[in-house]
C-alpha cells in the first residue's frame, strides 16, 4: 500500500468531532487523532448530512483529483454506484479519467467523435426546447429575448425541426401562426444566428447530427472526454448544457443504481456559464429526491468570482479542501464556514492531505490512502515526472563532463602524491560530516545534556524520517546519543544504545572510530583518561605512616561522593522526564504485520493525562477476520461480519503517569482464522513521545502516524 507522507503539525489543532465516525468507504486516516476515516454520503444519516453533494478544491499537486477518483472507484467496486465524468482537463490526449474508466469497464466519449441532436424525438418536448435554450445562451446570451422565446417555441412545432439544421431553416423562414411570417422571421433572427454557429461555424460536427447518439445508462462510468477542447471555447459550456439535459431527463430516469453522481472536473468552466449554471443548481436542489450526489472537481473558489457561481458552493455539504495559498485558504474557510486553526493548516498541507468538512459540524484534517493499482490509475503527473527525468539526465552528463575535463586538468601522479585513485584512505562514518551531531557532543561536553540529549532526539527523528529507521543516518545517531551517554554520566545508557546498534546487524567500529584514530575529526573525539604516573622508589625505607587517618579520609569522601552520586542521579531523572515532557505529543501509533494481515494500532492519551484510547483497525486488508486488543485487564475485540467490521476494537486504559509508556497486547485472526481459535499476538509498548516498541525485543515499530 502506498502511504503518502504525513504532517506532524495537524496534531497542534484541536481535536474536532474527533469521535464521529461516517459509514461507507474507507478514505484515509485522521492527522488529529489517527483514527481511520471513511466516508460514503448517501449512508450517512440526513440528521448529520442534509445532502450529498460534493466540492473538493485544492492547488496544482494537493491531490483533490485523485481523492476523487479513489473515491468514485471504491464506491463503485464496493456499492454499485454509477458515475457520470465531465472531463475537461489532461494530458497525452486523453483525459484525466480515461484510465480509471476503462479499468472500471465503462466508457469514455471524446467530444468531436459523437455528434447529439438536440432536437431528437428520443427527448420529450420540454427537453428539447431546454437544450436548444441552452445551446443559444452558450454562443449568444442576449439573444434569447421575449420575442425570440415565442420564435423558438413556434418553429421547435414545424416539421421540419427534426435536426438543428431544420430547426435553423424554421426559424429563418416560419410559416404564419399566432403572429405573421414576417414579425416571426424578424423575431427568431438572433436565435437563428446563434444556432447557425452550431450548424455552419466553428462548432459543426457537435449537435448537427440526425440521430440523438445518446450514451448507455447501464454502465458503471461514462466520462465525456472534453480535454481536447478550448478551454475557453462556447463548446464547453454548450456540450455540458447537454450533457447535464442528458443526465436529468435521460440517464437518471433509466439508471438502475443505488446511488449516481455526476463529478464536474475543472468545474469552473462549467459554473461560470450562465447556460448550464442554472441546470446545475436545480440538479444540486433536486439531488435528494433523484438520487444524485453532484461532486465538484476545482482548483479555487476565487476562479468562480462573487456571482451566484460560489452560491452553489454553499450547496456541497462535504468539502474537501486541500493546498492552497494564505488568502485563498482565507477565502475558503469564511465561504464554508472552517474553524481559524483548520484555515491556518490548508496553506501547510502536504500532497494528499485535506481539511474535510462534513456536515455542519465535522471538521478534520485527513491523509488519504490509496494501493499501488490506485496509484496507477489516478497518475496524472507523467509528463512532469518526465521532464524532471529529463532534466536530472541533463545534469548528470553535464557533471560527467565537468568531471571528466577535472581529470584531463590534473596534475600527474608524483611520489609525493601518489593516491590519484581518488579513493579514501579510511572508510567515512555518516555523521562525520554532519555538523549536528557536532553540536549534540558539544552541548554535552560543556554539561548541557538535556540540551544534547533534545538535540539527539531532533536529529534522529529527522533522518528517521527521511532516510528510514534502519538507514545508516539513522543509526549514527544511537552512536551519536551513546557518546553523550557516557560525556553525561549514564554509561549504562550508553551500553544499552551501543547494543541496539549491534543487534542490528551493524558494525560498531563504523560509527565509532577508535579514540587514538587521528583520522577522526576532534569534535567526534571524547578526551581519553589521563594515564597514571608509575610509582617510585622513593619512599623505599622510610618508616610507614599510619594509615587510619587517610581511610578515615576516603570514607568521608566515599560517604559525601555517594551523596553527590544521589543529587546527580536524582538530577538526571528529572532531566529525563524533562526530556520526555519536552518530547510529548500525546499519541502514538505502530503499523503490525500479524499472521499476514496489516494492521495499525493507534494510542492517543486524553488531554486531562488520566486515560489513554487504544484502537486497532485493519484498514482495507481484506483478509483480516478477526481483531482483539487488551491492556491493563480490559479488552475489545471485533469479529468480521460480510466484507467490514462492526467496529474496530478500542479500550480506555487509566493511567497514573500521563508521561508513561502503556504496553498492550494485540491478538489477530488473518483469512484462515475460524471463529474460537487462539489468534496470533504480539505485544506492543506505545510512547506518547510517539514512537512504539516491540515489548518482547525491544525493537522500534514503523510507526503509522
């Protein structure tokens, strides 16, 4: 499963409805808590969801789109739903739902390889009249007087309004009616002109067809590819006129799904048009009792300006927000009404994360997780993976070449010089080079060790983060975190710490060079003892001294070291639990492979210090079929009912040091499991520093969070 990267700064907000939990798919996991956070509006109660409509903005890269798409194909492969795709952006000539169409079975309809006739007999009359309207707003807004109205409804009854072109011929030569030919043909010329660019202009081949053309209903998902298109041209807002006539009065009355949504990718395209935003705010009002979640694809509200565009953003009832600038995230935030510290984390947010709101209430901040086939599908950043490629192929040959005329320049090799190999003469330990770790001995050194020691703790975290937990960065700093051990006066620590390294299968000296090595620069160096003077003869012959003076003199000072010994390692106690208060984030959390299922077990300790929720869940590893979790003489377990389980395991642990570690046993079932067998177990010791160990090896756990 690919997990995108996670922000530790979600955890400063407050923790919002945190306890809600929606029924339906699974989305992703909460950054506020690490709760996993699912999310199918049709199955959330009205009380807490008045409608199910949609609206996901986000920069360039946030991941709005493919949380879409994710979510578009977990609801159809899970519950059956039908998805309708206005498509209007992507890249190698095709759009950006294409792939994931076709993987579904559905069907993609490129503008340009179909034609519609708008005036159909497959459509009801008031359809007809309808499309045609809008049709004529798209080109020409102002032509669609009162007159012209009556001109229109006169020539749609002629017969030969069985194509546009007919429709064109009727309005330029009418036939008497209520009112004569001639104030008839004076009325419809502005009508006619509008439709004639449909017909004879730029846009021929789109709705000048014979024959209606109309798409199945039956299939899981249709997109209408409009990527090949202007973006700035009428056909946009005129095809989607159609399309959404199409869906009101064609596919929905037909389809037979639970549940339909209609997504508007780029949806600023089609708001802005004064031609469709009317049918897609009686689509947004009539969704309900239609059965029909609209979900509304954009990068910004400000893309929409102040008109009645951004009211049918009030009308979403689920908001997705991901990246986006300081005044944009401002913006956003006081049209959907988001609390001061969510609008304060939308500028921060990585790729894949978002602010969700749903309801009026819910407000959380979410990571979304999608598989390796997911990943596939909703790629829609190819072309710039490739131009980086490109690029970083251009820099390598241009570094070949420098590299290259360097050597043709350099001196010979002399006796005096003699290693032109370019080769080390000693093998170079990760943190030589790092000046932090510098800093961390430095501190210590000069007596700052809980300093050092928070130092340490930054470090490590940093590289954990970015090179792994068993990468060499990371474990130069348990060599690291060991010298400031011994500098600080906990040689057992540092033992401790020197072993981890070992037990890992590294090789100590790597990263501790021998302290009368001068290869190792000075500030990676611990003053070695000072080496006792040899005794002397002189004292040879002379008579002995009394010696109870002097053990009376060591007792006293064995007795007054023993109470320095006392002061200071009650001072380093308190210096560690300064350093644990210091490194409190008040959660913790681990990923566990058990008996081949993928697990995740999350703490988080309550903000009075006197409990701490335990929660084990599964996440979408379908083989999972049992879960149990026990600490301190409570449990909860979950046995799996149909394809989900009722509700994932959690316990409420008291506890009387809020700094504490709490230790649990997690017991798993995988797809052989059968009902009353003993399950697979492991015990997990979770820290609110956020890191968690295996309590039996002592071995840090990847952690979830």
């Amino acid at each position: 499963m690919i997990r995108l990267p996670s922000s530790h700064a979600a955890i400063t907000a407050p923790l919002v409805a945190s306890s809600t939990r929606f029924p339906g798919i699974p989305i992703g996991r909460s950054l506020l808590d690490g709760r996993p956070f699912s999310l199918s509006p049709v199955l959330t109660d009205t009380a807490v969801l008045p409608s199910t409509n949609s609206l996901a903005l986000g920069g360039l890269g946030s991941g709005k789109s493919t949380t879409a798409k994710i979510r578009a194909r977990r609801e159809i492969l899970d519950h059956g739903h039908q998805y309708v795709v206005i498509d209007s952006f992507g890249e190698d000539n095709a759009g950006e739902w294409a792939a994931l169409t076709h993987s579904l079975r559905g069907r993609v309809i490129e503008a340009g390889t179909f034609t519609l006739n708008p005036v159909s007999d497959l459509f009801p009359p008031q359809v007809r009249e309808q499309l045609v309207r809008s049709l004529i707003s798209a080109v020409e807004p102002g032509a669609l007087t009162h007159q012209a109205t009556h001109a229109l409804q006169h020539a749609l009854n002629h017969p030969k309004a069985t194509s546009l072109n007919g429709l064109v011929d009727a309005l330029v030569e009418p036939e008497d009616g209520r009112w004569p030919a001639a104030r008839l043909t004076e009325w419809g010329e502005g009508a006619a002109i509008a439709l004639s660019r449909y017909t004879e202009g730029s846009l021929t081949g789109l709705f000048d067809g014979d024959s209606a053309g109309l798409p199945e209903t039956d299939l899981p998902m249709i997109a209408f590819d409009f990527s090949r298109l202007d973006r700035n041209s009428p056909a946009i807002p005129s095809l989607m006129a159609a399309v959404a006539c199409w869906t009101e009065h064609v596919w929905l009355p037909q389809s037979t799904a639970r549940h339909r949504h209609l997504v508007l990718e780029e949806a600023w395209q089609i708001l802005l048009s004064p031609a469709t935003s009317e049918l897609i705010q009686r689509l947004l009002k009539n969704s309900r009792k239609a059965n029909l979640s609209l979900d509304v694809v954009m990068h910004t509200l400000s893309d929409l300006g102040t008109g009645p565009a951004q009211d049918l953003a009030r009308l979403c009832e689920v908001a997705h927000v991901g990246r986006l600038g300081p005044e944009e995230a401002a913006l956003t935030g006081a049209l959907l009404g988001l609390p001061a510290w969510a609008i304060d984390k939308i500028p921060t947010l990585d790729p894949g994360q978002a602010v969700w709101k749903v309801g009026p209430d819910y407000v959380d901040i979410v990571q979304t997780l999608i598989t390796e086939d997911e990943a596939a599908l909703t790629d829609t950043s190819s072309r710039r993976r490739m131009a980086q490629q490109a690029l970083a192929a251009d820099q390598e040959t241009d570094v070949a070449e420098d590299v290259d005329q360097e050597l043709l320049d350099a001196p010979p090799c002399t006796e005096t010089a003699p290693d032109c190999d370019g080769e080390w003469e000693w093998e170079m330990p990760p943190n030589v080079i790092d000046a932090r770790h510098q800093d961390v001995l430095q501190a210590a050194m000069d007596g700052r060790c809980s300093e050092a020691a928070n130092l340490a703790a930054l470090g490590e975290a940093a590289d954990i983060h970015a090179h792994g937990i068993n990468s060499d960065q990371a474990l130069s700093w348990l060599s690291t975190r060991a010298r400031v051990a011994d500098l600080c006066g906990s040689p057992d620590q540092a033992v401790q710490l020197r072993a981890t390294v070992v037990r890992m299968g590294k090789d100590l000296e790597w990263f501790e060079q021998a302290k009368d090595d001068t290869t190792v620069p000075p500030w990676h160096r611990e003053p070695g003892p000072t080496t006792p003077a040899p005794p002397t003869d002189e004292a040879e012959g002379k008579p002995r001294r009394r010696t109870w003076p002097y053990v009376a003199a060591v007792a006293g000072l064995a007795i007054a070291a023993a109470c320095v010994w006392q002061v200071a390692d009650s001072e380093e106690q308190q210096g560690d639990r300064d350093a644990k208060a210091a490194a409190y984030k008040g959660r913790s959390g681990a990923e566990l492979t058990i008996d081949g299922v993928q697990t995740d077990v999350v703490a988080r300790w309550t903000r009075d210090g006197q409990h701490v929720i335990v929660l084990l869940s599964s996440g979408f590893d379908k083989s999972a079929r049992y879960l149990r979790i026990d600490a301190s003489e409570k449990s909860a377990s979950s046995v799996k009912t149909g394809d989900w389980f009722p509700k994932d395991p959690e316990v409420q642990v008291p506890v009387t040091d809020p700094l504490a570690d709490v230790t649990v046993r997690v017991a798993v079932g995988g797809k052989d499991w059968k009902e009353g067998a003993r399950a697979e177990s492991r015990t997990i010791r979770l820290s609110p520093s956020g890191t968690a160990y295996d309590a039996d090896t002592g071995k840090r756990l990847p952690s979830d969070l």
